[in-house]
C-alpha cells in the first residue's frame, strides 16, 4: 500500500463511485481495492467492517467508515 489509505469498492455501486470523486476532488490519496475481483479483499473488508456493503474506507491509522456516502466524508476524514 502506497499511501496507507484503503478504499474498499464495488464495480457499478453508486456510492462507491461519489466516494471516489469526492476524495479526488479534495487530493486525497488512497487505495481503491475492488472487491469483487479481488475476493480476499473481500473477505478483509468484511472482517475489518463487519459488513459485505462498500464503499468502506480504512486510514493509515486503522479508523474505519463503512457503507457511508459523500457527505461524511467530511467529518471523517477533518477536511
């Protein structure tokens, strides 16, 4: 991992693609991993969340968002 955070996503999901936009828009650096070509991904998302739904983004000090839209993005992240 190059930047220490993991986005978790799915091909085709909705809020998957607005998280992305939303964290490129504002510069942030992260890992998009798809979890569907990817199955251990899955199953590490799944562990870490608790949940098979995506968007789930993990920092570079372990705090996880799951299922999440844009909009808390901001808080979470402290932009």
């Amino acid at each position: 991992m190059m930047n220490g955070m993991k986005l978790y996503i799915k091909g085709g999901c909705p809020w998957c693609v607005m998280a992305e936009s939303w964290l490129r828009q504002r510069g942030v650096a992260y890992d998009a991993i798809d979890v569907i070509s990817e199955p251990t991904a899955f199953a590490e998302m799944k562990k870490l969340s608790g949940q098979s739904k995506a968007p789930v983004l993990v920092t570079a000090e372990g705090r996880i968002l799951s299922d999440f839209g844009p909009e808390e993005l901001t808080g979470f992240l402290e932009i």
